[in-house]
C-alpha cells in the first residue's frame, strides 16, 4: 500500500508540476508535494498540497523570487485522479507567500509590457496632451516600509526630458487586491509636472497589485505586505477553483 501511495502521489506531484509551468515563462525551481492515499483518493479527499516555487516568471516579465501555498483539505474527482489529474469538486482555500526582489521589479519596470503601457498613455502637461517614452526607471526598496522611484521620462511632442523622483509607503487596500502608495514624497527637483509622477505613481501600484500573480483557477486575496531593504514580501489568501494540470 505505501509504495501505491508513493507511486500515486509522485503521478499527482508530476501532473501538476508540468500544468503550472506551461502558465509560466520560466521556472528555476518547483515543487509540488500533494499528500494523498489511495483510499483518499478513491473517496475523492486530498489531505493537502504545498507548491514550493523559485525564480518563477509570470508574464509580463514579472519575477517572483519565491512562491509558497499551502492548501489544506482539498475535494476531488477520483475518477479524474485515478488518471494523474487533480480535479476539484469544490472550491478550496490556502495560504500563499510571494517574495518580489528590487532587481525583479525594477526589470519588470524597464520590460516592453511596461514601457508600452506608458507609452500609450496620453498625459496632461501644461494643458496639453502629451505621450510619454520612459528612458531609464529605477525602483527601490531601501528598507523603512518604503518604495523609491526615479525615472528619466522623455516628452515625445516637445522633446524635452523630465527627471521623476518619489518615494512612497506601500499599501494592500481593504479588499486585499490593489496595491495603493501613500505618503508620498517628491524628489529635489520639481520641474516635473505633477500629472506624470501620478502617472508613475499609479503604474509602480499597477505592478504590485497581486492580480499580476494569479495562476490560472487561483485567486489571491492579500492580507499583509512587508516592504524590507531589497524586497516585498506579500502573504495572502488563496482561494482554489483548480490545481492546474498538464
């Protein structure tokens, strides 16, 4: 019966390793240990699954450093286990760790993806619409439960570059998806217009709200963030449709 177990978990194990990495543009390291028997299995329970992931990279070319949920107490279709798939009869819940380090974030800033969605924006300056090509970003955690941004922003109508500099305290809003910045304050050099450090300041809260690290059939609610000297550290709740499978 054991070496069954055995066999049957590592089908599981292998079955889900493959399906979360074909969602991911790159994966250093995963795991998944799913902690099952026969007869649970049969009886459609699974006692728990723990994903333990490194250098995971989500589209658009965001890095998580570590990814953790643990799942607890799953209900699933045996006949659907019995064939190496995980299939979830119910919706269940966990808990999931994401570790974000500044050289990741500050990559996903410098990415195509995010270069283009400034770039598509039309910003109000002095009155008239302006397109904005960002030229050099560079993002911060220098510790104190802060972020640091500052951005080299070219002006595309007039030609003119502008200098972009705040720091600012992340924090989780109350329905634990967005990511909101307060307290911020600006950099020495303030010829810059206030309307394109909004624009900055809205896209580093679009990077770090947590919808950016939903896999597909996981939702994540976020319950605290941790801001400490070169990364985030974001725990949540998981909310489970499906463990994806290859």
């Amino acid at each position: 019966m054991p070496e069954n177990a055995g066999l049957g978990e590592q089908a599981l194990n292998k079955a889900a390793e493959v399906g979360m990495s074909s969602q991911l543009d790159e994966v250093e390291d995963l795991h998944i240990d799913i902690k099952t028997n026969p007869l649970q299995a049969i009886q459609g329970e699974v006692e728990s699954v723990d994903i333990d992931g490194d250098g995971l990279v989500m589209q658009k070319d965001l890095r998580m450093e570590e990814l953790d949920i643990h799942i607890d107490n799953l209900a699933i279709n045996p006949m659907s286990a019995a064939f190496g798939k995980i299939e979830l009869t119910k919706p269940a819940k966990g808990s999931t760790r994401v570790v974000l380090l500044e050289e990741d974030i500050n990559r996903a800033f410098n990415s195509e993806y995010v270069q283009q969605q400034l770039q598509s924006q039309k910003i109000n300056i002095n009155g008239k619409p302006t397109s904005i090509v960002p030229q050099k970003v560079d993002f911060r955690l220098p510790g104190d439960g802060k972020v640091q941004l500052n951005a080299t922003v070219l002006l595309k109508e007039t030609g003119e570059t502008n200098q972009v500099a705040f720091s600012a305290v992340p924090r989780v809003s109350a329905g634990g998806k967005t990511v909101t910045l307060e307290n911020v304050e600006y950099g020495d050099n303030q010829e810059n217009s206030s309307e394109l450090t909004e624009a900055l300041i809205n896209q580093t809260s679009e990077l770090l709200n947590l919808s950016n690290f939903d896999l597909e059939g996981m939702d994540l609610t976020v319950k605290s963030l941790q801001v400490e000297a070169g990364k985030l550290i974001m725990s949540a709740q998981v909310h489970v449709e499906q463990i994806p499978t290859g």
